[in-house]
C-alpha cells in the first residue's frame, strides 16, 4: 500500500503552546477563551481514565475536548455536507515531561482535504481566532 503523498512528511497541523499552567488551569483557561471566541465544548474525552478503564494501562494526563462555533459550521456543514467528518476541532490538554501542553487543529488544514473556495475564508476566521485562545493560554 502506497503512502499519500504528505505521509512521511512531518505535516503540521496545530497551533501548540507549552504553559506553566497546572493542567487543570489549563483546561479551565482554554475553556474560558474558547468561549470569548464564540466557540463552546461539545465533548470532553479523558485519555488516560479511558485508557485505564479499556487496556488496564496508565497514560499521562491527556484529553481531548472536540469544539464547535455553530455558526462557522452552519457555513461549512451548508456548502459541504461530508464536513462534519472533520467536525468539531479538536483541542487537547496534555502533560509530557512535568509540562503542560496545549494544541488546536489548525482549520487552514481543512482548505487542502476540502478544496471549495469558500472554506477559505471561514477557515482563516477560525485560525485567527484560535491563535488568540492559544497565545491567552
């Protein structure tokens, strides 16, 4: 089986940020900022908890929290409908080596999987956005 072409390549694909934050301020923080960005938190997944639970193995603290702004998705879900596949952006909170580590799926990825115009804008919007919930953190 052949790679796609920008497998084996080392893709960026989020916004990060390294904080002196507890991880808990950190979750509250990047909760906070979302909300002033217009964007709420659908979902909150706790990796390592699940980890423990499924496979009895013990993980760092890790979790996933999957944000949605509604009208951006309105937007997008209204020009592509398959869109909601790479719905809602994901944020994780995760701690490696007594640090803190916060990263965002940078939205411009969307402009190279969906290649309709109009994401473009939206997409920029949205990394504007969170680039300001990343330098908050």
């Amino acid at each position: 089986m052949e790679l796609p072409p920008h497998r084996g390549k080392e893709m960026k694909y989020g916004l990060s940020k390294t904080t002196d934050l507890s991880f808990e301020q950190a979750m509250d923080k990047v909760t906070e900022e979302l909300k002033k960005e217009g964007f709420g938190v659908l979902t909150s997944i706790d990796v390592k908890e699940t980890l423990k639970n499924k496979l009895h193995v013990d993980f760092p603290r890790y979790t996933i929290l999957g944000a949605c702004n509604p009208p951006f998705a309105y937007q997008g879900l209204q020009s592509e409908e398959e869109l909601g596949l790479l719905l809602p952006c994901n944020i994780i909170v995760f701690e490696k080596g007594g640090k803190v580590t916060v990263s965002i799926f940078d939205p411009m990825v969307i402009t190279k999987i969906v290649e309709k115009n109009e994401f473009v804008g939206i997409a920029q919007e949205m990394k504007t956005r969170l680039e300001r919930v990343i330098a908050a953190v």
